[in-house]
C-alpha cells in the first residue's frame, strides 16, 4: 500500500512541475525576478516570448558594434539561449554584448515550456 501512495504523490509532483514550466501565473513569475533590462545607450534588441513563439522571427544588429539584449517573457515560463555565443536568459533579464564577424545564430527557449517548445527558434542576424 505504501507503493501505491509513494507512486501516486511522485505523480502528482511531477504533474505539477510540467503544468507550471510554461502556462504559469505570470504575476507571480514577476515578483521573483530580480533581473531588469539594463540601461544602456546604443542598439537594444527587445526579444520577448510568449506560448509558443518569439515577437520576431529575426534580429539584426551591426558586427563589431556593442548591443544590448532585452529579454522579456509575457505569457508562461521562457528564456533564451542563443547557439554559439554565451546567452543564457531565463526569465527577463538583459545581456550586452559585441559580435565581431558576420553570420546568423539561433535563438531558441532554453525552459522545456511545453508542447510546443521545440518551434520556439528565431534568428539573431549580424551584418
């Protein structure tokens, strides 16, 4: 019997951990987050999420020139990541940085946010 309580709690557990990765309340996310946008002068990339997609498929911003990622999830659990350089947002928060050469990167949600996380990508374009 004690199996069968131990099995049945670890499912209600594990329920609830998936339910609030990406669909939670996001009031109460935001009195959590301690990270702001920084302030800063020069090129801002605003990058928000929402379930499931990002508000732009593409970024652009200037090689060699210094820029500031604002990241911002508005609806569930969301953070960024972008392959091949180090960004690691999870909730809002801001990251500057300097690109030297030209290329695209990816950007995708780095918090499993649900079914539809895997389309959760967008591209950071540098000229």
């Amino acid at each position: 019997m004690n199996k069968k309580w131990g099995l049945l709690i670890s499912s209600v557990a594990l329920s609830a951990m998936l339910m609030t990765a990406c669909g939670g309340d996001k009031d109460q996310a935001a009195s959590t987050d301690a990270a702001a946008p920084a302030t800063t002068t020069g090129t801002q990339v605003n990058i928000e999420a929402s379930n499931w997609k990002f508000n732009q498929e593409t970024y652009e911003v200037k090689a060699g020139e210094e820029f500031t990622i604002n990241f911002k999830s508005t609806e569930g659990f969301h953070g960024i990541g972008i392959q091949g350089l180090d960004v690691d947002l999870q909730k809002d928060g801001s990251k500057t940085m300097k690109i030297d050469t030209a290329g695209e990167y990816t950007i995708f949600c780095n918090v499993i946010c649900g079914p539809d996380h895997a389309k959760m990508v967008a591209k950071l374009v540098v000229k």
